[in-house]
C-alpha cells in the first residue's frame, strides 16, 4: 500500500516539522508537500508522528510471554505492544534450563521468518541464566549457573543466528570468555544482574560488553567507596545503558541522574514489561513465578519487583514528566539509540528519506492513534 499521512507535525532528523509523509513499499518516500499521488490518505491533524519505538528488552504482554515458547505468544505480545507505538522489538527470557531455552529460540526464529501481526521481532535478548544468584530479581534461583559459550552456540544455531541480545554478569565463572564470543557473532552483551564493582565493571567492558541492562535494578548498589556498576556506568561515556521509567523501578531523582549522564545519545528505554500489560490486576506469572499485579506494579509474593506492565508511549511520556527531557531526546531513548546499538540505525530509528515506515502517532496526551510498521498500518484508534 501506499500512503500519504497528512496534516500532523512530523519529528524528522532535523527537528520538528509540518509535512506530508509519503510511504511507499514500506519505505519513507517523501518529505513535504506531497501534491496528489495514487495513495492512500490518512488525516493525522492535531497530532505528532515519531519514528516507532524499539523495545530490546519485554518479557511479554496481552496475557501472553516469551517463555511460552511458541509463535501465537510472540505475535500476541507483538500485536499488544504495537497498539503501544512499538515497532519492532526484542522478547526477552528469563533464567531457564537450556531445553526451555532452545526452545524460546525456535520460536523467535519462526517470529524473525514468518512476521507478526504487530511490531517486528528482530530477535532473541537472552536474560540470564548467566547471573549472580544475590541479584536474581525475578528469576529462578535453580537455574543460574556459570556462563556457557557451547550452551550459547547451541541457542544460536536453534534460533537461526537470531540472538541480538544477552544479559550477563561479569563477575561470573566464564563471563568475559563468553563477552568475547557475543562480540564475535554480532550479539550485544550487557552487564546486569551482578554484584560487579568498579574493576569487574571495567574487565567486562575490556572483553567488548558496551551496554547496561535496566540500570539501577538487580544489581549493587551504589556506594561512594564502591560505586559498582551503577557508578561505572553512569560515568563511563562508552557505554550505554537501559531503564525501566515506569516510576516504579526508579525514583525520579535517579531518571533524572540517568538523563543528565547517559542522555541523549547512550540512553535507551526498555519497558521490561510482562504478561500483565493491557489486563487487569491480579495473578500472573513471569518464568514459572507466580506475580502479583496491583496499582501497576508487578510483584512476587515478597515484594520484589518481577517485570512491568509499562508501555513505550508511557516511558517516553515519563522521561519528559519525571527526568525533565525534552521530546526529541526522549524520543531518540525510544528509537534511535536502541536502532544504533542493535546495528539497525541505517533503516530504523529515525524518520527520513528511505528508511522503513516504522511511524507512531500520538495526541496532545501521548495516547497512540495509529502505528505503522514497514509501511503497514498494524492499529488505528
């Protein structure tokens, strides 16, 4: 189909700018005044068009999770985040045995081959096993264990070299062997879920690991004797990280500290979302854990934080609430950055001329209109 969207203020490269957007075969063809085409016309007056979100790391959503390691759960969750202005993403696992894990990586494959009916899966962030056991957060204590390049090689194969992300902790047995395979292959690895001070921050970041998984959470806590990774990453300009800007996760005090240090360029938003998004409270489970749902929080049954219900339009909503950031940098936490990290800047990410027509509209109010993703409009309000 070709479309043109017409009459909203569009957040191109450039800046803030009223024009015509011309999509044809999945591609931004045009700019500007576009006069009368054979296309589609969408009136979006009244409303501010922003390049789709990308979410490297949701665990699931419409009552339906990654784990469940099977293509209706991933393309649920795809459809569900869509409606939420997220364009492509990146389901993420939990701790699990290596057979439940294999598993998850066939059916990303078929995700990454066969489309979904809402954002694009680009592939696999695996979260764990690979982490200290004092910083699980949500995940199964039985089964962490010490890092495995022949396990990741095997996941690699089975998902169709579909791998784009894999959470770890440094400090680990068999970590930074394991960074530097990631490296190897293309895989981004992040340090999270660890105990990793200042040095064993650093060591990671030697073996290739230039990325933080949701920065304040699951992991040691900041000390001005020992800042740790929290310390480390804030300070350290290589390296980007995550955040969880539900509100919940991190004060906004810290969001704030987050913006002021890694924003624009290094900071990315992550909804860490699982199964509970867009249904009511209630019981829920996360990785064979039952989770509690109440006044958008997700809990296990002792109060740890297990996942969120956080949507994309609602954390980019919050880093200009909460941490004072204007829309174009919270805009680029949502797009851009993760587009860049993920080696995916040249066609996503962004609104200009010939990249993909991964597009969100949203009102005064940040509720999303319509999403469009590689030029198909996947929901409209």
């Amino acid at each position: 189909m070709r479309y043109r969207l017409r009459g909203a203020v569009v957040l191109t490269e450039t800046g803030r700018e009223k024009v015509d957007v011309l999509v044809d075969e999945g591609r931004i063809a045009a700019l500007g005044k576009v006069n009368a085409v054979n296309a589609e016309d969408i009136d979006l007056s009244s409303l501010t068009i922003l390049p789709g979100f990308i979410d490297m790391h949701l665990h699931g959503a419409g009552g339906a999770d990654t784990m469940e390691a099977t293509y209706k759960a991933l393309n649920t969750v795809a459809f569900t985040h869509a409606k939420h202005g997220t364009t492509a993403m990146v389901p993420a696992t939990v701790a699990a045995t290596n057979d439940e894990l294999l598993a998850v990586g066939k059916a990303i494959k078929t995700a990454v081959e066969k489309g979904t009916d809402g954002a694009k899966v680009l592939g696999l962030h695996v979260e764990g096993p690979y982490m200290n056991v004092e910083c699980l957060g949500a995940h199964r204590k039985e089964c962490v264990r010490k890092a495995s390049v022949a396990e990741t090689e095997a996941l690699w194969e089975t998902s169709g070299g579909n791998i784009k992300v894999m959470t770890l902790a440094p400090e680990i047995d068999g970590a930074l062997e394991l960074i530097g395979y990631l490296r190897s292959i293309g895989v981004v690895p992040s340090l999270g879920h660890t105990m990793a001070t200042v040095e064993q921050f650093e060591r990671g970041v030697a073996a290739g690991a230039l990325h933080t998984t949701h920065l304040f959470n699951a992991m040691r806590p900041f000390h001005h004797r020992e800042p740790g990774i929290i310390g480390a990453t804030l300070t350290d300009r290589r390296v980007s990280s995550e955040v969880i800007a539900d509100g919940i996760h991190v004060n906004p005090v810290a969001l704030k500290l987050f913006y002021q240090s890694k924003g624009p360029d290094k900071a990315i938003l992550v909804t860490d979302s699982m199964q509970a998004v867009d249904l009511p409270e209630g019981q829920y489970e996360l990785g064979g854990l039952e989770v509690f749902v109440k006044d958008g929080s997700a809990r296990l049954a002792n109060g740890t934080l297990a996942g969120s219900t956080l949507t994309m339009e609602r954390a980019v909503k919050n880093m200009i609430k909460l941490a004072g950031a204007s829309l174009e940098d919270a805009s680029q936490m949502a797009s851009l950055n993760p587009a860049k990290l993920l080696g995916l800047a040249y066609r996503k990410g962004s609104i200009a001329l010939g990249k993909d027509a991964d597009l969100v509209a949203v009102d005064e109010d940040f509720k999303v209109k319509l999403t469009m993703v590689e030029g198909r409009v996947v929901y409209k309000a």
